[in-house]
C-alpha cells in the first residue's frame, strides 16, 4: 500500500508519535510525505519514506496529484482545528480528492489508529482491486 503522511506544525510530534508506535506495520508499505513531516518520521523511526517539498512549497499538492492519479491508498493528515483559516482551501482538496477516488483518510489520531488496525488486518485489501 502506498501511504502519505501530512501533518499541520501542532501535529508533526504526534505524528512521528503515531509512525514510532506503527513502524512495525509501516514498515511492510510505501511512505511518502511532505518534506518536513517526512524528515521527522524518517529521523525518528529509520523508516524510509519518499519526501515531496514541505507543505507551503507546494508538497501538499504532490500529495493531491497522486490521490487524483489513485497512487494513494490512504492518507495520514494529522490536522490542527485550532489552526487559522489560511491553508483550509488546501485542507479541503485533499480531503474532496480523497472522497472522490475512495481513500481512506485520517485528521486525528483515533481515526488513524482504526485505519492502521485494519490495514494490518487486510480491510483495506480492496484498495489493489480498485487500482487495476
């Protein structure tokens, strides 16, 4: 499976956190993510994982051009509700794109702890199908 990770500034900690607590299972998929996110997961968890530019350089775009091209199978978006309004339009083309094309996404770390348990558990096998 191939997995993006994204995570506003508040969240980066958490995210690394969450990567940390999952590498086992991280481990046996294909990472990318937005430069800095990337960095810090790569630091902390000696996973490998394929950098875009950071968020504000444009890597939240990469990241939405392959959901459009179905190249993500699920998307990783820790976000901060407390955030100012000024990236929301970016917010809202990742999470419309991932319901147009059926990924699975996670804001927060209860929706990613659920996500990463079925991956684990093969739920998100359908994925391989729906890309032929």
């Amino acid at each position: 499976m191939n997995i993006a990770l994204t995570a506003h500034d508040a969240k980066k900690e958490l995210m690394v956190q969450f990567c940390i607590a999952y590498c086992g299972i991280l481990s046996r998929h294909n990472l990318c993510a937005t430069g800095t996110t990337g960095k810090l997961v790569e630091e902390a968890t000696g996973l490998s994982v394929h950098r875009f530019l950071s968020g504000p350089q444009g890597g939240d775009q990469q990241i939405a051009a392959r959901i459009s091209c179905n190249e993500i199978d699920f998307l990783l978006y820790f976000r901060d509700p407390m955030q100012k309004q000024a990236l929301e339009p970016h917010d809202k083309n990742l999470l419309r794109l991932c319901d147009l094309n059926n990924i699975p996404v996670a804001t927060n770390i209860a929706t990613a702890e659920v996500i990463i348990h079925g991956l684990e558990r093969g739920d998100l096998d359908w994925r391989e199908i729906v890309k032929l």
